[in-house]
C-alpha cells in the first residue's frame, strides 16, 4: 500500500507539471523568445532526469522487496568501485566546491553483487552532497578488521536527528528532506 502511495503522490506532481507547462508552451509558443524557450526546456529536462530517479529508485526498492533483484556476488575491490563513484560527481563536487577524498587502505576485497553495491555508495555519497555546504567536506574510510571491510562516509553536512535516525528505514514512514541547495530527494534512497 504504502509503495502505491508513494507511486501515486511522487509521480502525480511532476506529471501535472509536464502537462501544465507543455500546454503553455504549445499554445503560447510564439510568444517566448529563444531564451526564455530554452529555459522552459531546460526546467523540463531537469524535471524529467528527477522523474527518472524516481522512478528508478522504486523499481530497486520493490525488487528488493520481492525478492525478483538479481543477486550475483563476485570479488570485488571496493576502493575501485568507491573511485569511481567519486569520478561520477566530480562536477557537482566542483559546483558546491567540495573535497572528497577516499582514505585508508589499498585494496579492499569483498565479496558482493557490483550492482548492488554501486548502488548503496551512489546513495550514499548523493545524501552527502546533498546536506554538504559549498565548501564542505565528504571522506570515505575504508579500513580493514580481521573479518570485515568497514566502508564509512564522513561529511561536514547538517546530520540527522535522532527521530530522523529512527524513521530513516522505514517506508511505512513518509520522509524526505531536501537539501541545502534545494535538492530533492525521493525519501527511497537510503531504504
């Protein structure tokens, strides 16, 4: 029930959005110059990349929920996986002039699904970009006990209260907060 509700509610706004302001554009095309033309596309495009997040994020949490995401561990060196994520957002780090660094050891072998595991750290470091001031900072630490890797991100971002803690995974519970630029987040991220 509540995975409908949150279907119904988060598409519903954006849709009615498109609908709202393709009609405007159609009828009143002629009257917007190029510029202000281009900004309406421009507002579109962003909205739609948000819609396809969204949408994205649903579809991960309900397979997880039904057992239907493939599951298909392998060795993997965690600190590649961390790198790379990292070289994704390095323009958004740019834009907030953020530093972000990965600390700790060399190589750090796991045993996990690539996907699966991709996804968790895109999560995590989309959160922290989101509450990271400009000019803030994001660490990942990634050490090594006798029988784990410990993979731990670090920011110089808002934080979370502790009912924001004990609601954080629970999709019976509506939250989402938006960020420090305004970003907008699905509320699924981190479930």
């Amino acid at each position: 029930d509540k995975f409908f509700s949150i279907i119904a509610h988060d598409l519903k706004n954006p849709l009615s959005g498109y609908q709202q302001i393709t009609k405007i554009l159609l009828e009143d095309y002629n009257k917007y110059t190029d510029d202000q033309r281009q900004e309406i596309l421009s507002q579109i495009h962003e909205s739609s990349v948000k819609l396809y997040q969204l949408l994205e994020h649903l579809l991960d949490w309900s397979r997880t929920q039904s057992n239907s995401m493939p599951f298909h561990p392998s060795l993997l060196n965690l600190i590649n996986i961390v790198q790379e994520s990292l070289k994704e957002i390095e323009g958004k780090l740019k834009l907030k002039q953020i530093i972000a660094s990965v600390i700790g050891i060399s190589q750090a072998f796991v045993y996990a699904d690539e996907s699966m595991i991709r996804l968790v750290i895109r999560n995590l470091f989309s959160n922290a970009l989101k509450f990271t001031a400009i000019g803030g900072r994001i660490d990942v630490m990634i050490t090594e006990t006798r029988t784990h890797i410990v993979l731990e991100f670090k920011d110089t971002g808002i934080g979370m209260s502790e009912q924001t803690l004990k609601n954080l995974f629970r999709i019976d519970v509506p939250f989402s907060e938006v960020g420090l630029q305004g970003e907008r987040g699905t509320g699924l991220g981190l479930i």
